[in-house]
C-alpha cells in the first residue's frame, strides 16, 4: 500500500534486442486525505423516528485543489456494518431521525473524502436513541422477564 502523502518513482527497463533497452520513469504523488477536522451529533439523545439528530463536521482541512470536500454519514449497525443515513453529501452538515436501537448508544461516524477521493479515517460519535413512547421493546420485555422472579415469570412474549 502507498503512503498518503508521499511521493514514488517507478522506474522500467526492458531489454529491446539487439538495438539496446528501453527505459521508462513516472512519478506519482500519493494524495494526503482530509484531517485536524472534527465530528459531533446533537442532541446527544431522542426518540427514534422522532428526534432531528444534527450530525457536524468541522474544520476538515485539504490541499486547495483537492476541494471540495464530501461527507458520507453513516449508522454503524450491531454488526459493525456501516449503514448510509444519505447520499455522499458535499454539505458539511446533516439533519437527520435515527431508527430504534436496542444498544444503549447508537455509533455514528463520517468519512471525509477530498476531490481526489482520498479519505480520512471515519470520525465517530454515538447518541442514545430511546423507543418512542408506548412502542414495543422485546429487548426490554425479555430484559423485564429475565430479571423477574423464577416463580413470577410469565410466558416470554410472543
């Protein structure tokens, strides 16, 4: 893998019969991804489908002709697979309602990336998102009927 940031020089020989060898040179410059920005989310916590989560980037820095820069803000889902919220999204700045999470905070990261798709590494934060209010929790029914008392244990729900 190349470093960001740096240089490289590829040289190639190649012999050509008789008449000698050809030689060829290229240099090619590794582009450095966005950094020293930062990420955060308020408010810090809602209600699923309810609550508009602001998700901020701020002072991301890129070389001049790397601009502009494109944000793809993502839910990292129980199985640490990444889960879009939007399109890649040249606006620094992303409103958004969140799905219920049974986790007791939901991660969130962005990835930052330059004109030259060179990114950064995802910045993350995480909000707790509770159930609105008289839904269904089977997480929290089979919390309820775990802790409960053996000889006061109902059925667990269906």
């Amino acid at each position: 893998m190349l470093t960001p940031g740096q240089t490289y020089h590829f040289e190639l020989r190649a012999a050509c019969g008789a008449e000698g060898f050809g030689r060829a040179l290229v240099s090619v410059a590794v582009a450095s991804p966005p950094s020293s920005g930062t990420f955060s989310v308020a408010p810090r916590a809602g209600v699923a489908g309810q609550t508009l989560f602001t998700l901020r980037c701020a002072r991301w820095e890129a070389e001049a002709e790397d601009l502009p820069l494109s944000y793809l803000y993502s839910l990292l889902r129980a199985d640490n697979a990444s889960a879009p919220l939007a399109p890649r999204l040249i606006d620094a700045e992303l409103a958004v309602t969140l799905p219920e999470d049974p986790r007791a905070l939901t991660p969130l990261q962005v990835l930052v990336c330059d004109a030259s798709f060179a990114c950064s590494e995802p910045a993350a934060d995480a909000v707790a998102v509770a159930p609105p209010p008289g839904s269904f929790s089977a997480a929290a029914a089979l919390e309820a009927w775990v802790c409960a008392a053996p000889e006061t244990r109902a059925p667990p729900p269906p």
